[in-house]
C-alpha cells in the first residue's frame, strides 16, 4: 500500500490517469486504476486517450465515503479509480450562495 498523504502524486500503470491527494484516508487502502496499484513513479504507465463514460476526468474529485479520501485528477486517462475494490465516486460541486 503506497502511503497517500496531502499532495502525494500518483499516476496509473496501465493507463496515463495521474492524480493528487487532497485529503489522505482514515485507514491504509490499496488506491488503483483500471484494476492495477497505482505507483508514485510519475515515468511510468501506458499512453491513451479516454474513449469511455469510465474514464477520469480532468479537474474533477473522486471521493470514498468509506475512509473520507479524496483525490484531484491532474490527467485524465482511461481507467476507474477506486480504494480497495470500491470505486470512488465524483464529487459534487459546493453550491454558491444566491447573490441577488
């Protein structure tokens, strides 16, 4: 298990999903993308082109409920993120006030 604290920046072995940790969970998980370990070797992972509604999308959070991790995508790429075998999920943006 990589240790995923604020700004730990890692990137998808099989896809060129890269993403960074804004908050770190509350226990130890196994962070993946498209089924594999994620790596902090930045030099590492396969080129692609994001073709499916699975993909990570650029500038978006991904959140897991479960242990409160939340991570920024910095490139997008093919591949569900996901914590321990459980996907994360996109987070919604905050609401603004009204401002009449």
């Amino acid at each position: 298990m990589t240790d995923l604290s604020p700004g730990k920046r890692l990137r998808g072995k099989v896809s060129s999903t890269e993403i960074i940790v804004v908050r770190p969970p509350a226990a130890p998980v196994e962070l993946s993308c498209g089924g594999q370990p994620m790596t902090a070797d930045l030099a590492a992972g396969a080129a692609g082109a994001s073709t499916t509604e699975n993909d990570t999308v650029l500038g978006k959070r991904y959140v897991d409920k479960e242990t409160g991790l939340e991570v920024l995508c910095t490139k997008a790429g093919p591949g569900v993120l996901s914590a321990n075998g459980r996907q994360l999920t996109l987070k919604a943006p905050n609401a603004l006030p009204a401002s009449d």
